[in-house]
C-alpha cells in the first residue's frame, strides 16, 4: 500500500495529528506575535473589521433603545415621585397656609387683648357653627357662664346663652333671639340690636330709635353701657363694634329701625374672646368719656336742643 | 465551493459572536462556547474533517482574539471535532437529549484540555478549582442553550436530516 494511498484512508486522523503538532509546537515556543500569528492577526482584524463595525452599531442601537427604554422608565418612575411629592409638598404648604392665617387671627387677638386692658378675656375655639349659633370649646368647668358676651377684635359676635361642662353655646348677631344695648356712635342714640332673622340676609336691626334722633347710612354702631350683669358689672363694653347702618327705615310712628351690617360675619369665624369681666373706664366712670370723630361729621354731631316745633316748623 | 465560503462565513461569525457578544449572557463568569457547539455541529452533520477544520478556523479566530498564544483553542477544538465525529458515526439515537449529553461530555472534554494546557504552561493556577468554577458550569450552559443552537444550525444549512443523524 503506497503513503499517499494510506494517507488518503487515515486523512482524518493524519490531519488531526498534524494540527496538534503544530499547535503543541506553538504552545511549546510560547511565540506571541510570530510571523503565522501576525499574519492570522491581520486577517482576522481585516475581516472581522465590517462584523464588528456592523456588531458595535448594533450594541450601540440596542443600547440606546435599552437607554430609551431604561429613561422612560426612570422618568416615569421620577415623575411619579415627583407629584407625590408635589401632593405632598401642596398639602403642606395648605397647612402652612391655615397655620400662618391662624397666627396672623391670633395675633390680632394678643393685640387686643394687649390693647384692652379692662376686659377680661378668654380665647376660644368655634368647634360649630350652624345658623348664627356657635358652639365653643369651654364651659362651666373653665369658668363660662350664660350672658358672657362674645367677641372678637373687629367687634361684637354675640352672646353665650347656654353652658354646658365643656362647651357654650354662643348665639350671635345673626340670630333672631339675640338682643343687645346699643347706639349710634356719632350721637349716642339709643337703640336695641337682634339679629333680622332670615337665613340669606346677614343683616341684623337696630329698632326702638326716637323719630326726632338723627340716623344716618354709614353710622358706626356701638355697644352701649346699659345692659349690666347681676354683679353691676357691665355684660359688653360700651362703645364696642356692632356695625355699620345700612339703611334706615322711617315707616313707624314712634320709632325707626335701622339695619345695620354686622361687622363681624359670624360665619367665618374659627377663634372668638370670651369677656369674662369688663371693667368700665375711668373716663366713663366719670361721663366725661371723648368720642374720636372725624372732624367732617364734628358738625352733625352737635346735639339738637331745639324744640320739635321749631324742628319741624316749614 | 460556496457552501464551503458559507461555512466559513458562519464559524468566523459564531467565533465574532462568541468573542464579542457573549459578554451580554455571562452568568456568574460563564459564558456558552458556541464555537465548541458548532464544531459538535459539524461532527455530527458531515463527520470529524469538517469539524477539526471548524476547529482550527474558530479556534485561531479565538485564539488571537483573546491574545493567546496560538494553540489553545486550536488543539482543544480539534480534538474535541475529531472524538466526536469519530463517536458520532456509531449514534443509534437522534434524540434531541443525547446530542446534548453529547455536547456536555465535549464541552467538559475540551475545558479539561484546555485547563491541563494553562496548568501546563502556569503550574501555579488551581487547575481543580478552575474546573469546579469555570469547565463545568460553562458545560451545562453550553448543553443548556445546545437544542436551540442545533435547530437554528439545521435551519442555517437547510440540512435538517443530517442533524436528525439519518445522514450519519
């Protein structure tokens, strides 16, 4: 049998043989970079070049897309983070809102307690409101007693008419079943303040004024010295805010009303003075008490000491 | 003549994909050898000829590839082909499962080789260790991810019969 015969039978494994001499010879020499190596190198770089340009255009497609995909994720999971956030930060900054409005009422209320030394006063919370009737949170055990007067720095709300051991019951302006001494500040005319009782009209009536006495729109109402506790002691401090006459109806005999808007609006209050004790002033005391009136009104101010028939003579 | 061209289009482009893009499917440091399968691939479909030269192609290609001294890949490729085209001749079976089994014994054949060239060149590594870690996890996954490899290989070379062993 010829070599090249034998050969041919055994060529797999002649071949097999000639691969792993040759490449025991290779890791024997160890050679990096040898002639065959660097010839196999540029062919493989050559060749490999388009694949890889090819392979890199699309890692880099498939990250980009991978990117784009990972983005929107994390954006919208930022996004959904961030109006949480926004929620949240938004309902704390409504509670800042509330808290800084119910700083400002209840410093306007330190500054009239600082400015109104003879009364006596005991801050309150309105835990009710319901039809011109407050419900507050102190009773008999903090020393409320039915008749106390209500109020607040910008004037009269009304009058506690029932106590319980925590809580009042406050009836204010706005209701029909309270009644307070009042007058004209500008002349002092006498009057009598309840509330108009209607649900839509936030006016309150001022009645029994003399025909003779001069009531104008735009007159401040105050409170007047006459209703007393049992004790003497004044319920209201004369000369308090009620409101502002609106209009005046002159249609009676013997009296005229007036309506006069409240000026306080029973409906938006969250804090409230109660008056435990007013003491009058000295100057009252004395009756020599001065009014401050704008001087344009100074004139109209004069008492009317003339007589009704040269009032109404023609 | 061309499919000669077209089977060495494809073990450059498995040996590419296996140097390049592998790196995407690393499990715990193991990565499938694709250019071991295909050269199981050709052992089985056109006997061990075709796969010692799928052997040396990929194995060169792998070779410089990762900066090595050429021979590596070579060798264990090689023998790895020609064991089993020369096995693959008495299969009775063209059962999905024992081309897999097939592919787990050379896939730990041709890491065992591999490892006893390193340790013969560097004493000083673990070679028992780098089995345990290295050769034998990246047997399984290399037989995990065989059925798939083999299909899409048979849907390649439209030679689904010789895949099936009825050539063989």
């Amino acid at each position: 049998m010829s070599i090249r015969r034998r050969i041919r039978d055994y060529r797999s494994t002649v071949i097999l043989a000639v691969v792993v001499v040759l490449s025991l010879g290779s890791l024997a020499s160890g050679a990096r970079g040898g002639v065959i190596q660097r010839g196999i190198h540029t062919v493989v770089t050559v060749s490999s070049r388009p694949f890889l340009k090819g392979l890199k255009r699309v890692k880099d497609g498939i990250d980009y897309i991978s990117g784009l995909i990972v983005v929107y994720d994390s954006q919208k999971r930022e996004a959904e983070a961030l109006r949480l956030r926004t929620a949240e930060l938004m309902q704390q900054a409504a509670g800042r809102r509330e808290l800084a409005g119910e700083n400002a009422r209840l410093r306007r209320m330190l500054d009239f307690v600082r400015e109104e030394p003879r009364l006596t006063l005991e801050p309150v919370e309105v835990i009710e409101n319901f039809k011109g009737i407050l419900k507050i949170d102190r009773g008999s055990v903090h020393g409320i007693e039915p008749s106390m007067c209500v109020v607040t720095e910008n004037g009269v709300v009304g009058l506690v008419t029932e106590v319980d051991r925590t809580t009042a019951t406050v009836v204010t302006l706005h209701n029909v079943n309270c009644r307070i001494a009042a007058m004209i500040q500008r002349n002092r005319v006498r009057g009598s303040v309840h509330g108009s009782g209607s649900d839509l009209s936030f006016q309150c009536t001022m009645e029994y004024i003399d025909m003779k006495d001069e009531v104008w729109e735009g007159d401040e109402v105050v409170t007047s010295p006459e209703s007393v506790f049992p004790s003497g002691y004044p319920v209201f401090p004369s000369g308090y805010p009620i409101g502002r006459v609106v209009t005046v109806d002159k249609t009676g005999s013997l009296w005229k009303a007036a309506y006069i808007e409240p000026a306080v609006d029973p409906y938006r209050l969250d804090e409230v003075l109660v008056v435990r004790r007013s003491v009058p002033s000295v100057n009252e005391l004395q009756g020599n008490e001065k009014i401050n009136e704008p001087p344009w009104i100074a004139g109209a101010q004069a008492p009317d000491n003339r007589l009704l028939q040269e009032r109404y003579a023609p | 003549m061309k499919k000669h061209f077209y089977w060495a289009f494809v073990v450059i482009a498995t040996a590419l994909i296996q140097t390049t893009w592998l790196d995407a499917v690393r499990v715990q440091g193991v990565v499938p050898d694709l250019t071991l399968l295909l050269v199981v691939y050709f052992a089985i479909t056109d006997g061990e000829e075709r796969a010692m030269f799928t052997g040396v192609l990929g194995g060169m290609y792998q070779d410089v590839a990762s900066d090595a001294v050429l021979g590596h890949y070579v060798l264990c490729n090689v023998v790895v082909g020609y064991g089993v085209g020369r096995m693959s001749r008495r299969l009775l079976s063209d059962h999905p499962a024992i081309k897999t089994a097939l592919v787990l014994c050379a896939a730990l054949v041709h890491g065992i080789l591999y490892t006893a060239i390193l340790y013969v060149q560097k004493p000083d590594i673990s070679a028992i260790r780098t089995i345990g870690v290295s050769v034998i996890p990246g047997a399984f996954y290399t037989a995990l991810v065989t059925p798939v490899a083999l299909f899409l290989l048979s849907r390649v070379f439209q030679n689904r019969k010789a895949v099936q062993g009825e050539a063989a």
